[in-house]
C-alpha cells in the first residue's frame, strides 16, 4: 500500500513511439495531481505500454486491488490473496488474478462455469413447488419465475437449469429483448438459458405471443430458458399465465443454513455433521432462522458457522453479525460516537478497512474538515485540534484493531500496520447506515469519495471506487452523473481505476446491469478517444456483463484508432478477456481478424494486443524451471493434444489456437512497426529457454511454424546466432532452436 | 407388506462401469447411491430394496406410476447433487431400468418373469451405448414397451413422451430417456421415427453381483435372478 505514484502506470498522453500521428495535445481536463507539484510526465507510447513487461505487474495489481476492495466490502476478511495455479494463463510475475472469488456469487453473463453449477447445486434446498417449477420448465421450455430479492432465484434457476440441460448453462445479456423473438441469441440444443432480469418497461409490455414466439425458437432448437422476475415486475398478469409461476414462500430457512454449513464442511474434507451436534449453535440457529433474511444471508449465516467449526472463527463473530440485537447495537454504536472526528473516521475506515492507519487517519481528517466546512461555512471558526484525538482511543472506540498485513508494493512485499473493524461486515453497515440515516450527509461523503477516486494510492483510490458502487445500489443514476461520470470525464489512469471500481458491484446486480450495459454504450459514442469512451473499453474487459462477442464487437470500434490511450485501454481490455479461460478464442479470433482488416488503424492496434499478449500472459507449467510464455504453452497444448479443437472461429473458417497463435506471431513479427519489440521478446523466449530446457522444444516447433508462416527462417537464423554469440548468450538455447528449425526442414 | 404374487412395480438401478473400478472406489460408490437412493425412496408407496453389489432391485408395492414420477425424477435430482460434489471423471452414472408385472417373493428373494425383463433391459449393449455416447449424462432412463405403452404414451403425469425414444436391443424393444438431453444421443444415426436397433453382443451373458458374490449365466431364467440374494429383511 505504498505511494504509487512514480511507479504507476503511466498515461499516454501523447505517443512517443514512431506513430508521429498518435500524438495529441495535453489533455484540456488534466489537472494537478494531490500530491505532484510538476505536471505528469508524458507517458510512453502504446507500444512502449504493451512491451513493458512490468506493466503486466501492474496490471495484475489492479486486479487484486480491485478484488480486495470488493472482498473487503462484502465483509470477506482476508481479501484475495495470492492464488498461484499451475497450468492456468496468468500475467508475468503476477500468479493468477482471478480468484474463486473473482464474481462474488453473481453469475457472468455468458456461458456460467461448470463450478457455478456444481457449487448451486450442492447447496440447493427445493423451495416448496420446486416440482412445478421443474416440470413447467420440462413441458413448455420457458419459464418466468418470479420471486422477490433474496428468495434464492438464482440459485434454483441455476440447479434448474443445470439439470435439465446437459451442455450447460448460458446467462443471457441483461438487455435481451424477450417482446423480440428475433434477438439475436444463438440456442443450442440441451442448452439452458438463463436472463436474470428482465427491465419494468420491458416487463410491463410482454405480450404472450412474443413468449409463444420464444418457446417455438426453444423447442425446435432443444433449448430451455428461465426469466426471473422480480416481485412488483409489473406483467400483463392474465395473457402471462401459461409462463409465470411465482416462487412459493420459503418455508425452511433451518435447511439452507444446514445445507451450506454441511456443504462447508465437506469442501474442508470434515464428515458432514448436522448443526444439532453443536449445541452452542442452536439459540442462535433458532434466532437467525426465526427472521426473514435473504437467501443469500443464510447461507452465509451457514457458512458463517461452518467456519466456527472450523475454527476459523468465534461464534461471537457471527452472533454479532445475525443476531437480532446486532443491528440495534450497531445503530448505538454509530450514534455514540462523540463528535465528526470518530464519525469521520468511522466513515474513512469502512471505505478504507485493513489499510495503514495513516492513510486511514488521512482520509478521515479530510472528511471531517469536509463535514466540519458544510456545519461551519466561515472558515475562520475552525476550532478543529490536531492533537485532538488520539489513536488509541480512535481505534478502541471504533471497535476496531491495529494488526500486520502484508503487501507487495511496487518494489516488493513489506508488513504494514493496518486498521481494521473488528467485524468484518462492519464497513458495508457503515457506510449503507450513514447514507440511509443522514441525508445531509449525503452531498459531503459524495465530495469525499470523489476526491478520493484520484488518490495517488491504487489501493485508496479502488477502494473509494468500490464504496461509491455500494452506495449506487440504491441510486445508481444518483452516482452515476454526481461521480461516476466525472471521474471517467477526467480521462485518467487513475479515475478510471475508480470508475471501473464503482461499476463493480452494480454490475453483480442483475436489475442494474442494462442500465451499465446502455451507460457503456452511451459512453462508447463517438470516435474520439474521450474520458468516457476509454473508461468504457476498460470496463468492457473486467465487468462481467457482455458475452464475449458483444465485447469484442464494440472493441473492434473502439480499436481503429491511433490513440495512444485508446489503444492502451483496448490492449488491457484484450489481455484481460483472454485471462479467462473460455475467452480465449474468441479474443484469438477477433485478433486474427482485425489484423487483417483494410483499416490501417484497427491492424495497429491488433498487432498491439498481440505484442501485449506475447509479453504480459505467462503459465506455470510443472515440471519446468521458468514459467511459459503463455501464448507459447497455449500453441503447445495443441500439439499434445492428438486432434486439437477447432474453437477459433474467423468468419466462416475455424481454426485451432495454436494456427491462431503461429499466424498472430507471424504478423507482428512480420510487421516493420513491431518487428523490433517483437523479436525482443522471443529473444526472451530464447533465454527462458537456455534456464529452461524443457521449453526448448516447444519453442522449436513454434518458431518452425512461425518460420513458415512468415515465409522462411532466414531472419530468425540470424538472431538466434546473433543472440548465441553475444557475451553470456543463450547457446545450448539457439542451437537446440536453430536444430528444431532445421529438422522441421523449414526451407531456407 | 404382502408377499403373495401381484402385480408390482420394479425399478432396477445400475451403476455404469463399476466392474471398472477399484475395490475402494466401489465401496464408496455404493455409499454415494444408497444416499442418492435414501431420500428419493423415503416418500415412495411400500417397498423393498435389495443389494446387486453395483446396483439394487427396488419392488414397489404399488402400480409403475409413482415410480416414473416423482421417484426417478428426484433420483435424477439427487444424482446430480451427489455428482455435484465430485469432477466429472468421477461422476456416478445411473441406468434406471423400470417394468412391471406379476412378481412374488419365496424365503429366497424375488420370483418372476417381470424381474427377467427388468434386467435385460437396463443391461442391453444398446443401453450402454447410448449412455456412453452422453458423456454430458449422469443417468439414463429406460422403460419397458410395456411401461411405456401403458403410462408414458398416454401422457399421465408429467412424463412427457416427447423426450423417449425406442430401442430395439438384442430383439427387445424399449424406451429410453436421457436427463439433461432433450432426446436420447444415440450414436447410430438413425432416423428419429426408426427405432434404433442394436445386435446382441456376440456370446451374451449376465453378471449379478449380490452380497459381494458374482453370479455369471448365459441366461437369466423366469425364477433364477434374485437366487442367493439372501433372507428377507
């Protein structure tokens, strides 16, 4: 959680490369940075960008800043900590960014993991006409289930569907059209479908021959498909018979919180014990079941003991969270505090939970000065004390703790003192508390968090991104025009970061994800390369509410430019798709194409990504010293494999990934503006594999492949003898290459 | 419950592979199916279970409806829960064979030609080929022709007829069902409206396993099957 500033990723605010075109003026809305007297120095070009390797180190602290911010709101202690999978793609000294955790129970849109399903089904308890449902789905196809928040939709859409149609389960774009039953929505048979909400405006007008209309599509292609509704969605109740059943009342809360602490146990490798064998359990199992809480809330309450059992933590950490007094007792707790300095800090905290206490303190005075200003407009009265309070009776009162955390900064890993809530769900009820409770409030948090969102901390900033996407659950439109917009406005590294961290958690709500689906293609309007249209391509690759191909769509737009700051956004968004394992091809496909587009820019831009991929993607592979790259491990799997897939599809024609990956290496290699980048980065490739003899033979077979793409190995010839001979140079490497090319009998 | 000769209901279930696997794994697949099979029974009309070693019998005192719905329904629903919990690799696949007919019960175990066709068909090779070609299945369903002339054709329940197609197996024809699929994937090729004929496999014979005992013949008689199956419980 260091000061970040000389090390963060620079913006491209002009290109310095060779693309003379790219370069722009300063632009008109920079402004200082807090703590940088001198203006931002100019960043280096997209190219730069993309084959600087510690970008990817960066790129990957994003990642985990963002995951922490979201974990550390939802009352996840811990945060996301480092994941390191072999035989997984990953950025260059990174590990893997993305985590169990990475969509915090909400489904992406999308094909849904194969664990997503397994995970809802192990847990699922039927809700009383779970038969009807079941055999509604079977009979006519389609099915609108409506229920209210909480009720557990999701979760029986998923075991629903996940039963009924063997090749898996699809969520459809939150703004799929159902009045049109042309939508453009590849079925597939012994598929489900799964569209997690559906708009009141689009409610209201459903008309039962549009419904006709998608059961006809449905059953000729041996599909299924559930529509949740909400409670109050507002249908033509009569015409809608035939599809809609409603929910039935929930009626045994005891067997879902015994369903997910039993599910607990098992996952930890403990026999599966019932929750009366733990007496100390059964008042506050009797209490949380006696209430009507969410779906959600019990199987947390389920997991929650579960991790008691465990050992992992106190049943008093969860009576403070369930219990019935605990919301009384947090409401005393929160009026209590003294004075705007504790209030203040209170509010600094849960934004800023398990950070230093010095950053924490910062942020804190600066809200109550901001709150003391709003009280006390004259300035001149300020009676405000710095000795006023001290910390150990700050964090004592704020039932908090100082404890070690560990980080790794920019230069490496180092303990920092960190304050933290006691209770981990605390930050969350905080800051809903004060936002429901003081109206007045209102306008001085927003100011703060605003400000906040340009922190020169990653950590501060994400955070105060994540805190006002909380606070947009309730009145996104609210956030969206007070802050959102104008962080993204700012056309900033740094806004941007806190942009994409806002839109994190409304986009896990399914009732706002066409709002953000629309907001993003408003924002995408135009072809300059504007604050909003940049924040727009990097929300694109790390909000999981497009399919693929809709983001791919719109990147493709977004990528015929010669913007360097564009081109940036867009090759981050690309290297963020293709982290995700069934993103790849698409992502392959898309870049196959675009690098053979007529349009000079878009071709540009391809080759970027591509050079990115090449550099930042890597994979641990066992049994090797040096990690893969990861492009390279991708191609070769295709060759371990006896008949490899054909996923990637280029208009009409498919292709493996590893033809995928020898013509991309191909082209950039090939291209003059690249070409120096690009065969620095094999001549990397080259001494991995000197440390690494078990990639030389893959990387024999690429570079053969690649050879004869390109049209022959005369070029590659003389770098890999140029590279051996240098002081030091990787000989066995290049000679166990130069081999590969010869016996792959490349013509010369 | 009555022991006399009826007409009962009869469910046979059959766990794919088993002979495949290791004592251990056995052990525990056996485990996983009585869990699998406890929930679903425990609303069902009076019935005995009894062991097949890598499967059970199940005789229903009752008509065959009750058994094609709820029951395989929710064993269906419980197989996937179970196989939830472990990779696909190690899933437990089903075949649930379901007949029914004039079955009685000596000191010795089940008597009758009912149980004869109740065990041919869910060890058909056209069976077996049919789930191996859905490795997306976790079960597959089959039915007698008499099952399915009876109930399924008229549309009692929910059991929709749409979604069984028949088979013609070693000159036997039944009706087969695969959950998750909207029609069997049989690998033949054949036509929708022709029954897909499978030929018997060269020298046919039948294994029961009972009690940890093989029991191997050319042929299953009228009264032979249950032999050894032990005393009642």
């Amino acid at each position: 959680m260091s000061d970040e500033e000389a090390a963060e990723q620079p913006e491209a605010g002009a290109g310095t490369g060779s693309d003379d075109s790219a370069k722009q003026a300063p632009e008109d809305g920079e402004k200082a940075k807090p703590d940088a007297a001198a203006p931002e120095p100019e960043g280096p070009s997209a190219k730069d960008t993309a084959s600087d390797a510690t970008n990817a180190r960066k790129l990957h602290q994003d990642a985990r800043a963002m995951e922490n911010a979201i974990a550390s709101l939802l009352g996840v202690r811990g945060g996301v900590g480092n994941v390191f999978v072999a035989n997984t793609i990953g950025l260059v000294d990174a590990g893997l960014p993305r985590t169990t955790g990475f969509h915090h129970g909400s489904v992406p849109t999308g094909p849904i993991p194969a664990e997503a399903l397994r995970a809802a089904a192990v847990t699922f308890v039927e809700p009383a006409n779970y038969r009807e449902l079941r055999d509604r789905l079977r009979d006519q196809r389609l099915v609108l289930l409506r229920a209210p928040s909480g009720w557990g939709r999701t979760a029986t859409a998923l075991n629903l569907l996940g039963l009924e149609c063997a090749q898996g389960v699809d969520k459809l774009s939150p703004d799929t059209d159902l009045r049109s039953p042309a939508a453009p929505v590849d079925l597939e048979a012994d598929r489900g479908y799964l569209l997690e909400t559906l708009e009141f405006d689009q409610a209201a007008s459903l008309r039962e021959f549009s419904l006709d209309q998608w059961r006809r599509r449905l059953t000729e292609a041996g599909a299924r498909m559930l529509v949740l509704l909400g409670a109050d969605a507002p249908l033509r109740e009569r015409e809608l018979t035939a599809y809609v059943v409603d929910g039935a009342q929930r009626s045994d809360d005891r067997t879902l919180v015994l369903s997910h602490f039993q599910a607990g146990l098992v996952a930890a490798g403990r026999p599966r014990q019932d929750l009366v064998d733990f007496p100390e359990f059964t008042e506050l199992v009797e209490e949380v079941v006696g209430r009507t809480l969410r779906a959600g809330d019990l199987a947390d309450f389920g997991r929650g003991l579960c991790a008691v059992v465990l050992g992992e933590a106190g049943v008093d950490d969860v009576r403070l969270r369930y219990a019935r007094g605990a919301e009384s007792a947090f409401r005393e707790w929160f009026d209590s505090l003294p004075d705007n300095e504790y209030r203040a800090f209170a509010v600094a905290l849960a934004v800023l939970d398990g950070m230093p206490l010095a950053t924490v303190a910062e942020a804190g005075t600066m809200l109550a000065r901001a709150i003391q200003e709003a009280e006390v407009p004259d300035l001149r009265d300020r009676t405000r004390s710095v000795f006023a309070v001290r910390t150990a009776n700050l964090v004592e009162r704020m039932e908090a703790e100082i404890t070690l955390a560990v980080d790794d900064s920019d230069l490496g890993t180092l303990a920092a003192e960190v304050a933290r809530y006691l209770d981990p769900h605390r930050p969350r009820k905080v800051l809903e508390h004060v936002w429901r409770e003081y109206t007045e409030a209102h306008g001085v948090v927003r100011d703060w968090l605003r400000d906040l969102g340009s922190s020169p901390d990653r950590h501060v900033r994400i955070r105060a991104g994540v805190a006002v996407g909380l606070l947009s659950l309730s009145e996104f439109d609210h956030a969206r025009r007070h802050v959102i917009e104008p962080w993204a406005e700012e056309n900033d590294y740094w806004e941007r970061q806190a942009v994409i961290g806002a839109l994190r958690l409304p986009a896990l709500q399914p009732e706002l994800q066409p709002l953000i689906n629309r907001m993003i293609d408003q924002w995408l309007k135009g072809s300059a390369a504007t604050g909003r249209r940049v924040a727009a391509v990097a929300a694109m690759g790390v909000l999981p509410i497009m399919t693929t191909a809709q983001v791919l769509k719109r990147l493709r737009r977004a990528a015929d430019t010669d913007e360097p700051r564009m081109i940036i956004a867009v090759a981050d968004s690309v290297t963020n798709l293709s982290l995700e394992p069934d993103r790849l091809d698409p992502v392959l496909g898309a870049l196959l194409s675009w690098s053979r587009s007529k349009k000079a820019d878009l071709r540009n831009t391809a080759l970027n990504c591509v050079l990115q991929l090449v550099v930042y993607l890597q994979v641990s592979e066992d049994g090797s010293t040096d990690p893969w790259p990861g492009l390279l491990w991708v191609a070769d799997l295709d060759r371990r494999t006896r008949h490899p897939a054909r996923g990637v599809v280029v208009g009409t024609r498919r292709t493996t990934r590893r033809e995928a990956v020898v013509s991309l290496v191909a082209r950039v290699l090939e291209a003059p503006y690249f070409m120096g980048e690009a065969y620095r980065v094999v001549h990397q490739w080259v001494k991995t594999a000197e440390r690494d003899p078990a990639q030389r033979e893959p990387l024999g077979a690429l570079l053969a492949d690649v050879a004869r793409a390109t049209g022959g190995p005369a070029t590659l010839r003389l770098y890999l003898t140029e590279w051996a001979r240098a002081r030091r140079g990787p000989t066995e490497a290049a000679s166990a290459l130069l081999a590969a090319l010869d016996r792959e009998e490349v013509p010369a | 419950m009555d022991l006399g000769t009826r007409n009962r209901a009869i469910l046979v279930v059959d766990i794919e592979k088993s002979s495949e696997r290791t004592d251990p794994r056995k052990a525990a697949l056996r485990a996983a199916l009585y869990g699998v099979l406890g929930g679903a029974l425990r609303t069902m009309p009076p019935h005995r279970v009894d062991d097949l070693g890598d499967g059970v019998l199940a005789v229903f005192d009752s008509d065959v409806l009750p058994v094609l719905d709820p029951l395989v329904g929710d064993l269906v629903q419980a197989l996937w829960r179970h196989n939830a919990t472990v990779d696909p690799p190690e899933w437990m696949r089903l075949r649930l064979g379901v007949h029914f007919g004039l079955v009685a019960r000596d000191p010795h175990g089940w008597v009758g030609d009912a149980l004869t066709t109740a065990f041919r068909i869910v060890n058909g090779a056209g069976v077996k080929a049919v789930l191996r070609a859905a490795p997306r299945a976790q079960s597959i369903v089959v039915l007698s022709d008499a099952v399915h002339q009876t109930v399924v054709r008229p549309g009692y329940a929910a059991l929709q007829p749409e979604t069984y197609r028949d088979l013609l197996d070693d000159g036997r024809r039944m009706w087969i069902r695969v959950p998750g699929y909207a029609t069997p994937p049989v690998a033949t090729g054949a036509p929708a409206a022709e029954p897909v004929r499978v030929e018997a496999p060269p020298a046919k014979s039948i294994s029961i396993k009972a009690r940890g005992n093989v029991f191997t013949a050319d042929t299953i008689g009228t009264v032979d099957a249950r032999v050894g199956l032990g005393p009642a419980s």
